[in-house]
C-alpha cells in the first residue's frame, strides 16, 4: 500500500477523497504530511465523497504546507494562526512586505519545482496512482462503507487546479511563465 514507493499514511481516504488526491499529487508519495491534510471533513457529511472542488482544496492545502515547511514552523499551527498571519509573520522575520498572494506564488512555485524534477526522473500520471485496493475494493464498513475512489476524475481535477495538462501531468506553459519557472521545461 504505498504511492510512489512511500507508503501511506495511516488515514483510510476511500471515504476521504482529499486526501486520496493528496497522497496521490504529492511529489514524494503517499505522505500524509507531503500536501496537508485537506480530508478533515466528517465522512457521514458525504462532502468527503465528492469530486468537485478537490482539486482547489489540496492545492490551497499543499501551497500552505510548504509555506510552512520552508520556514520550520510547525504545521499543526496552519489551523490556528492562518495564511494572512502567516505572511504578518514572515514580513517580520525578512524586513519585507509579502503580501499574502506574493507568499502564495511561492508556495506554488514549490510544489510545481517538486513536480517538475519528478517529471525529469520519468515520473508521471502513471505514478500518481493509488493502490488498487482503494480504487476497486468497495470500504466494508463505516459512514463511508461501499465507497471507492474515482481516481481518474479526481487526478483530472487535481491536474485542472494545478494547471498541469491532464494527460501528461506536464505544467502548461502559463501556469510555468505565471511562477517565473518557463525555463526549467520545455
């Protein structure tokens, strides 16, 4: 049970569709640290279980998260301090005026590098894979019981969100021009 030779975290996300996403996108795997824990919705609200939107919820997630772990704060503080205390924080530190999408396209850019280099290695949409087993065998038991996860939908609204091309997993060119990185694929 593992995504890109990590294994998965320990969160059963078959009623957790976010969390599927995000350990599938993740650069370095099935990590539950790796883009956040976007899933955090209670499974018998059925939200858990809906493709729409999920795509933006990881990215926001995963742009937050390394925000936080290029600066060594702790990232169980995202829920309490937020994204606009976040950048008063960083402006404190480095004397400069971040505005909060400034920090944002940072964060972005992260993740997107992280993608690329993968990309580089050989890694693609054949590797943002789940297991099988959260995609053929129904969950027996539990507020999500029966559900599986429609990985092919949700990687095309995660590719959609990220502004990589649904086939190739490759960024588009304006997504590349947008963070400054056109230069690094072509």
């Amino acid at each position: 049970m593992h995504v890109k030779g990590l294994e998965l975290g320990g969160y059963e996300c078959r009623s957790l569709w976010g969390q599927a996403l995000q350990y599938a996108l993740s650069s370095r795997g099935g990590c539950h640290h790796a883009y956040g824990l976007p899933a955090r919705i209670p499974a018998e609200l059925k939200a858990g279980t809906q493709v729409a939107g999920k795509g933006e919820i990881v990215k926001n997630s995963a742009i937050a998260r390394a925000l936080y772990d290029s600066t060594a704060i702790c990232a169980l503080s995202i829920s309490v301090l937020g994204m606009d205390y976040f950048s008063r924080i960083i402006n404190s530190i480095t004397g400069k005026s971040y505005t909060l999408e400034d920090l944002k396209k940072v964060g972005f850019r992260i993740i997107t590098s992280e993608h690329l280099f993968n990309l580089r290695e050989g890694l693609g949409r054949k590797d943002d894979l789940l297991p099988r087993r959260l995609t053929e065998e129904p969950l027996p038991e539990g507020p999500g019981k029966g559900s599986v996860i429609p990985m092919n939908d949700l990687l095309d609204e995660g590719y959609r969100a990220m502004g990589w091309n649904k086939a190739t997993g490759i960024p588009g060119k304006e997504t590349l021009e947008a963070l400054g990185l056109e230069g690094l694929w072509s």
